[in-house]
C-alpha cells in the first residue's frame, strides 16, 4: 500500500513537471514518452511539437488488459487530449 502510493506520487509529480514543460515548450523531444489519454495510453518517441500537436514515432496504443499495439507512420495528437506526458 505503502509502495503504491510513493509510485503514484512519483507519477503526479512527473506528470506536473512535464505537463509545465509543454505550456512552456520545454518537451522531452527525441526521448521516449508515454502520453495518457485517460483511459489509454500511447508509447513512443516523441519526434515534434507542432503547436498544438505532438508528434510521436515508433508509437504502440496502450489498453488496460491488453498488449501494447504498434501503431503505423505517426501518430499526431492534440494537447487538449492529452492528460500528462511521461517521459521513460
């Protein structure tokens, strides 16, 4: 019980301070990432930010319960969906 929420705490944190890097286009470009989406996540190298939109290469979709999926080309996404970005 203990261990888990030290590990969700790490992970708030985490989440905050890259979340405070995209407002300020400070982003872990070129590293590998997990963007939550909320219920799913996607795994990948961050390639880009383009606005607005990042942009994420070698990328796998993430489901509960599921094996990570590749995913083909790149995968855009738009900020407003995104919950936090984790980089790994």
């Amino acid at each position: 019980m203990l261990l888990s929420l030290a590990v969700l705490a790490c992970c708030a944190l985490a989440a905050f301070v890259l979340t405070v890097g995209l407002r300020h286009g400070r982003t872990a470009v070129r590293r590998r990432v997990v963007v939550n989406l909320g219920d799913d996540a996607i795994s990948g190298v961050l390639w880009a930010r383009r606005g607005r939109l990042l942009v994420l290469r070698d990328a796998r979709i993430m489901q509960p319960g599921r094996e990570p999926v590749p995913m083909d080309g790149e995968v855009v996404i738009d900020r407003d969906q995104v919950r936090f970005v984790q980089a790994v």
